[in-house]
C-alpha cells in the first residue's frame, strides 16, 4: 500500500438520532477532520439539517474533508408518523419502542453505503448494537462512542454484576456500590435507572443486553471525557471491567472558535438573537448569573416550572432560564413580573456561549453528560437535578467524586415521556441555588471547578492525556489498514 493511499483514510460516523447523541459526534467528526481523516457522517434526511449547518460553518477551515450521507427512514415500517426521525420528537414508550425497531431497520441501507463506499473505520453510537457486525462483514473496525461518563459504566457495570440493591427493605434505603472504587457511592433503589435492576420494558433490557455484547466484542471504545477528571474511573473500566478504550474528549475544546458565535448554534438554531443574549450577560457582573436548562428532552411539568420561577424569584439574582417547548407554551407557570430580572429562552438556548460567559455563576443542570462537560470545561459549579437515563450517576460524580455541585435533592428516577408525579419544591431549589452561589462552601466549589477547567485544557493541549490517545489512536487505526 503507498503512503497516500495509507493517508487517505475515511471514517464512516453513525450518530444515535438524539441531540445529546448527534452534537459530541459531530463534534468528533471534525476532531478526526482535523488529523487529516475523511469524515462522514451518515444519517436520515430529518436530521441532515442539524450536521449540514455546522459543516458550512466550518467548510472555510481549508483542507478539513467532512460529508454526509444519507439513509432513508423506514417509517412506515417502523409505524411511526412522517418526520419523527429524531428522539426528541417522541411521545410515548410506544414511539420509543418504535423507534428503537426503526434504528434496527436502517442495518440493510447502512450495508448498503458500506459496500458502495468502502470506508476504512466505522464509529457507531453504542445503541447501534449491530455496528459491530456489519463492520465486521466489510472486514473493517468498529469503534464504539459511548456518549456518557465512565463513571457511570462502572456503576451500571457493578449494579447489573452484584445487585446490591436487592434485598433492602425500601425503595429509599441507602445502599453502597460494590467494588473497588477510589471513593464510597452511595444509592437508593429509586434512583437507578429501571434497566441496571432489570426492570424496564422488556426490549430496552434486551437492547442493553445487546449493546454490552457489541461493545465487548468491539474494537474498541471512545469515550466523551478525559483521563484527569475521572482518572480512577477509566482505570477500573480498563482493569477490572477489561475494555480497550481511549478518552479524547473534551471535543470541543480543540476547536479554537475565536469570536465565531454563530458555532453556538450547534445543528440547531438558537431561539434568541445568540448576539443579544451575548450583550446581555456583557452589562452583568462576574459569576451572578445563573443558567438553568434541564436538556434538550427533560420532562418538566408546568407546576415544575412555577417552582423554579418562584426559587428564582426569591433567589433575587440575575438568570437565564431555558424552557424545552415541546407543547404550546401556555405561561400559566410564569409568576407575574417574573421575567424582568431574567431571560426566559423558550426553545434552544446557545448553551457553550452562555456557559463560557464570565457573567455566569452557576448552572442548574439535569446531568446530562453534555452538560456536566460544558459545566467542567466552563468552570462552572452546578446544582444537580437528575431525571432520567444515567444522570442520577452523573450527579454522584459531580457533587460526591468532584465535590462541584449541590444536589437539589431529586430521589426518583423518572422516565422520559409520560406522566410522573415529582415535584420538587420551590424551597428544596432555593436551598440548593443559594448555597451554590453564597458564602464559603460556593466559593470552594468554584476554585474547584476551575481546576477542573485548567485540567480540561491541558488534556487537548499538545501532549495531554485526550491529544496523546487521540494521536494514538489515529497511529494505530492506519497501522490497522495497512
Ligand atoms: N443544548 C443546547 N441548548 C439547549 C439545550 C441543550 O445547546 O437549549 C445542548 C447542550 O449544550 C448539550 C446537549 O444539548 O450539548 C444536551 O446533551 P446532554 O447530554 O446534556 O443532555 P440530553 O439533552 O441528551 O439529555
């Protein structure tokens, strides 16, 4: 093989349809571009969109070769309505278990670009479970991006292997997690997801069944973090629990945007002029503005929302207040004048831009993954208020391991869609927002997260944990080819 045909080297990306899922890959996509990898994304014609607008922003970057390709989605067969092609626009279990059938669908027309285009490596989101074999048809590796901590897989690890939380006598007994980790966590029943006690629906069980196998018998494993940050963590999911594994996050971090605001966009438009919402937190002072989003799919009530406003409300600080509109936006939670001391952003908000703002003191966070990396990366401390999937681990991890977060005192586990009666109130959040932003126990965690800041760049700096594993894995995928 010549060197140039050993340098041409393409990597086919297959994201989970999720904005949580499609951001870090996209994101990863042009981290590979920028070691002189050939990038393609491959997804569904809904969401080329979200990946088309962040490869033209980026296209003048001369010599970065990312594109996209597209699979159409099997709606009919999968029995979901036209359009439905992204995981933020589900409704129900039903459409998820839809969904998930769809996913399954697209395994042929993926063959299918696979046997047209030849690529040298497949990068396939973790709930792709047949990834590893249609790469392994091609004779090609397959790599799996798990788009969460890996402190949550050694939980969810000791969780499915001990059962610990077997034979306690209530939901809310506190348990602790066994293993041979460098700290003591504890749980309760409730807070775990339904799947680590084998008690969701039926398919997501066998579903994370699937995913476990795949990931074995994988190449190998990229995770969205970096060695310092959870460094005992990485080291007990190489040693004890025995994956191959290479951490090269924070991505976003390598890209220097300079003043290019527009990058906040991120596949979707932000709802409010990213500019004004810029010079609005300009004329704020230091560290008083706290930000609260809890995601891009949270399930939060209206009555929920009217606890928050009135937590903020009495709080008396400046804020930014990010409300999903996944219905119309009925304002029945909005205390009058409420809005006077605050931005409410009904819609998308340009998350990084806020967080990186000097202005910004805190953030109120559901514990999505994402989020907790652009809390570190901002040197952000956060109040943790964890819903579903594994953000009640992420919270463990902030406020127990990091010690950068208050929790605010969520107990339950709640699933994604449907109804739930949790309501956490108005008080608990002004607790958990005060000690945040006041007095002594604050300013400890903000010295902490700014370390954590420092850590996160020298991790992408040159010679770093995340440049090092990057370079490394480059290194050996073209060995692999050749
Ligand atoms: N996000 C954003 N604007 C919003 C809501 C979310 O930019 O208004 C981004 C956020 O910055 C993060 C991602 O969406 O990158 C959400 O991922 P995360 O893992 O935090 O949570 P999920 O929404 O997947 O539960």
């Amino acid at each position: 093989m010549t060197s140039s045909e050993e340098d041409h080297f393409r990597i086919f990306f297959l994201p989970f349809m999720a904005p949580g899922h499609m951001i870090p890959t996209m994101d990863m996509a042009r981290l590979f571009a920028t070691r002189g990898i050939k990038s393609t994304i491959v997804t569904t014609p809904a969401n080329t969109a979200f990946f088309t607008e962040t490869i033209q922003l980026h296209s003048p970057n001369p010599g970065l070769e990312i594109d996209l390709l597209t699979m159409q989605f099997p709606y009919e067969a999968a029995g979901l309505p036209e359009g439905c092609e992204n995981a933020d626009s589900l409704n129900s279990p039903e459409m998820f278990y839809r969904f998930f059938k769809a996913i399954d669908l697209l395994q042929h027309p993926f063959e299918n670009l696979l046997e047209k285009f030849q690529p040298d490596c497949l990068i396939a989101d973790h709930f792709v479970h047949w990834a590893n074999s249609v790469a392994g048809k091609f004779g090609i590796p397959c790599l799996i991006f798990h788009g969460s901590s890996y402190f949550s897989q050694c939980i969810t690890n000791n969780l499915l292997r001990y059962e610990p939380y077997k034979n306690l006598s209530s939901d809310s007994d506190t348990f602790v997690v066994p293993g041979d980790f460098p700290d003591e966590i504890k749980f309760t029943k409730s807070e775990l997801s339904p799947y680590d006690k084998k008690e969701g629906p039926e398919f997501l069980i066998e579903l994370m069944d699937k995913v476990e196998d795949a990931t074995r018998a994988s190449y190998g494993v990229i995770m969205n973090s970096f060695y310092e940050l959870e460094s005992g963590y990485a080291d007990y999911y190489e040693k004890v629990m025995g994956f191959k594994h290479w951490h090269i996050a924070p991505f976003s971090l390598h890209f220097d945007e300079g003043d290019n605001i527009e990058a906040d966009h991120r596949g979707k438009k932000a709802s409010i002029d990213v500019n004004e919402c810029k010079r609005w937190l300009d004329e704020k002072q230091d560290d008083s503005v706290l930000y609260v989003c809890l995601g891009s799919m949270s399930n939060v009530s209206d009555d929920q929302l009217h606890e928050i406003a009135i937590a903020l409300e009495a709080l008396g600080q400046n804020f930014i207040l990010v409300v999903i509109v996944r219905r119309e936006d009925t304002k029945e939670w909005v205390p009058q004048g409420f809005e006077t001391r605050g931005l409410i952003i009904r819609g998308w908000a340009p998350q990084p831009m806020i967080l990186n703002h000097r202005g910004v003191g805190g953030f109120v966070t559901h514990c999505g993954w994402n989020s907790i990396l652009e809390g570190v990366v901002a040197g952000v401390p956060m109040v943790t208020w964890p819903h579903h999937a594994e953000q009640f681990y992420n919270e463990k991890l902030v406020t127990n391991v990091l010690k950068i977060g208050i929790q605010v005192g969520a107990t339950k586990w709640v699933p994604r869609v449907g109804e739930h009666d949790i309501l956490i109130s108005n008080k608990q959040i002004l607790n958990a927002m005060s000690r945040l932003l006041i007095g002594e126990e604050a300013q400890d965690m903000r010295r902490r997260a700014r370390e954590f800041k420092k850590m996160a760049m020298k991790a992408i700096s040159q010679g770093g944990s995340s440049w090092s594993h990057l370079n490394a894995l480059v290194k050996e995928l073209k060995a692999h080819k050749r």
